[in-house]
C-alpha cells in the first residue's frame, strides 16, 4: 500500500480497499505518504473507504501542511474529517506560512492571536 500512496496510483488503492481487510493493509502508513507526496485521489479513497478511527488523520493532515504546494489536499481533508480530531492551530499557523488564504478562512475556531504570534516570531531577521 505504500507504493500505492507514494506513485499516486489510486485506482490500484481502490482495488486494495475494496478487496481486502483493511488491518491486512497498512493503510494509516500509506495515508501519511500519500499526504506527503500529495496524491489528492489516493488520500480520497483512503478516506472514503476505510473507518477514520483506524486512520492517524492528525499525522496525515500536519504531513500535508508541510508542503506549501498543498493547499487543495488540506482544504478537501478539513472538509471530509471530524475536524475535533486534528490539530487546527497547526493547520492554521501552517496556512499563514504558505500564505494559503482559502484555509485560513475556511478555519474559523482557532484563536487567531496565538496563530499570528506564532508566525510572528518565525520571522527572525539577522541584520549584520
């Protein structure tokens, strides 16, 4: 399965969830590759097939934020997840980061005063 999420093959993906037990298949690994390398349709079909409670969707979203190309994959990840479930503040901090409006918008129940600060105090400039 992790090759599957790693060269974005989700048609195979479908097959594998479709055809075998999900415990069989290591399914919270592949969802965190297909994250990171941001294979969108993999990442979908993972997450529309198999039971979220045996998937680690924190860990998946946050290695999703970590690319500023991204911003798609988290968008459609926060609006098909119990959003309880994941570390907003991350995604949003993240957000401000890549400058990633659409996300930052569509999170509305973070504190924006710690977001902005610690974005803030990412910018360290070093005069010489």
């Amino acid at each position: 399965m992790h090759s599957v999420a790693v060269k974005g093959w989700d048609e195979i993906a479908l097959f594998l969830l479709d055809n075998f037990e999900h415990t069989r298949l290591d399914i919270g690994n592949a969802l965190i590759e297909a994250c990171r390398h941001g294979e969108i349709d993999v990442v979908q079909a993972i997450l529309q097939k198999v039971n979220n409670n045996l998937l680690d969707v924190k860990a998946a979203l946050n290695k999703a934020c970590e690319n500023h190309m991204h911003e798609e994959l988290v968008l459609w990840i926060l609006d098909n997840i119990d959003q309880q479930k994941v570390d907003l503040k991350n995604v949003k901090t993240q957000a401000g980061r890549h400058k990633w409006r659409k996300v930052q918008f569509s999170i509305q129940d973070v504190d924006n005063d710690e977001v902005v600060q610690e974005i803030e105090t990412d910018n360290i400039i070093i005069i010489e």
